[in-house]
C-alpha cells in the first residue's frame, strides 16, 4: 500500500512539473511580437506577407491580422480594394538553394 501511495504521489510530482514547464515555454513563446520580414505585392490583387514569431492558434493569427491591417497596409503602401492576402511564417529566413532544387 505504501509503495503504491509513493509512486502515485511522484507520478502527481513529474506531471505537476511537465505542466509548469510546458505553461512557462507557451506564455514565452507567445509573448513574442510578430516581426514582418518582408512584404510582396503581385500583380494588383495578391499580397504575400513574410512574418516570423507567428501566433501558434487561428484564433491568435485572425486577431493578429485585425490589430495590425491597417498599419501595414499603409506602412506598405498596398491598396485597401479588392486584394488576397497570403501570410507565411517565415522561420528560419531565406535560404540558398541546392543545384537539385534549381531543376
């Protein structure tokens, strides 16, 4: 009985610690602000948005889009009529390409 009793209470202990740590590692990650990269605007209706520290859920990603439209819109100077807008999370930045993916 007692043995049971220590490994349940170690079992609490680890799984209390995991959710601490992995509580602190979301706020950290989501406390980020989003850094556009660089914006591309084709041919009068797209408009490709390169952006790193992207929130994590769809819910943060629309409400991040409602708080700074209008100030990238006028930061970079994009039309405010009929367009698509494409936002990629960025990550590790641009990168060479290797002579395989140039065929």
């Amino acid at each position: 009985m007692i043995v049971s009793w220590v490994i349940t209470k170690k079992f609490i202990y680890i799984v209390t610690i995991a959710i601490l740590f992995c509580s602190v590692v979301i706020y950290l990650w989501s406390d980020r602000p989003v850094e556009i990269v660089d914006v591309h605007y084709y041919s009068g209706k797209d408009i490709n948005i390169l952006a790193r520290h992207f929130p994590i859920t769809d819910r943060g990603k629309l409400n991040w889009w409602r708080e700074n439209e209008r100030k990238i819109l006028e930061k970079y100077n994009l039309p405010e009529n009929d367009f698509s807008v494409y936002i990629w999370d960025f990550g590790d930045g641009y990168k060479k390409l290797s002579p395989y993916d140039a065929e």
